[in-house]
C-alpha cells in the first residue's frame, strides 16, 4: 500500500541520504523543497526564501497526495522542523485518504556538526548538488525554530552511526 513518509530532521542531519536509502527500499518517489528551490532559483532566492518554500511546500504536499493516490509512496525530505508541521501534515493526509509515516533522525550535535562541515565544504567545492551553505546565522534560525517530537509523533526513528 501505498504511503506518505515524512522525514523529520534539522538541517544537515542527513535527511536526504536517508530519504535515498528509503526509496530504493520503498520503491518511492521523493519530493524535496531544497531541490525545487536549487533547480528554479539556483538557491539564489534571498530574503523570499521562506514564502518561497512555504508555496513550494504547499505545492509538494498537494501532489505527494496525487502520487500516493496513484499507488505509489513518497518520500518528503524537507525537516517538518515544528510540532505544528508535523500535525498538519498528518492532518492534509488523513483528510486526503493518505497514510502518513513520520521518521525522526535523531542525530548527536557532534555528528550534526561533522554533518555541516562536510555540507558546506562540498558546497564550497561546487559538489554540494542542491545543498547551500550553512552560516552561523542559518544555523542559529533553525536550532531556534527545531522542536524535537515527542515519542508519539514520531512513526520510525533512526539514529544515524554516530
């Protein structure tokens, strides 16, 4: 059956590596706001950012649900950083007919560190794909707005070797 997974995660967590491994398992199609937002705007998006992933979010969902219900799963690899994210998405699911499975990384700071280092050298490099770079002032807005989920609202975690 066809399902809706939902990664959850802080930026650099490893996110989209997992969502690759799962879609080889899962045979499943991912949907990702940063490679929309690297394909349309080149990550050159600026102070819009965020309305910007907000409507490519609102994009996303509306067509994971169309994908699901053509029987095939998808992956959102795009953090669902807050419990308010999180339960809207279950809500947009159940509301279209569509499982939702959410899938928390739980990820150590000195690993998530490593994580971020080794991002933006790729980044730097020109290897980092859809990856931009994570400044101090990045880092400090997502570590701000990240809200760890509780036990309940997590269907699947996975702890990253650490």
């Amino acid at each position: 059956m066809a399902k809706l997974l939902c990664i959850c995660g802080k930026i650099g967590c490893g996110k989209t590596y997992y969502a690759n491994r799962l879609k080889e398992q899962e045979h499943a199609v991912i949907l990702s706001t940063d490679e929309v937002t690297y394909d349309l705007t080149n990550n050159q998006q600026g102070d819009g950012y965020d309305e910007f992933a907000i409507r490519v979010n609102l994009y996303l969902r509306k067509k994971a649900v169309e994908i699901v219900n053509a029987g095939c799963t998808v992956i959102l690899d795009w953090g669902f950083w807050t419990k308010e994210n999180r339960k809207e998405i279950k809500r947009y699911g159940e509301n279209n007919g569509v499982l939702v499975e959410m899938h928390y990384i739980d990820i150590d700071d000195k690993t998530w560190y490593e994580n971020i280092e080794k991002r933006n050298n790729e980044v730097i490099s020109g290897n980092g794909g859809s990856s931009f770079y994570v400044n101090e002032g990045l880092l400090n807005k997502v570590s701000s707005l990240f809200e760890i989920p509780e036990k309940e609202e997590i269907d699947i975690l996975y702890k990253p070797h650490q």
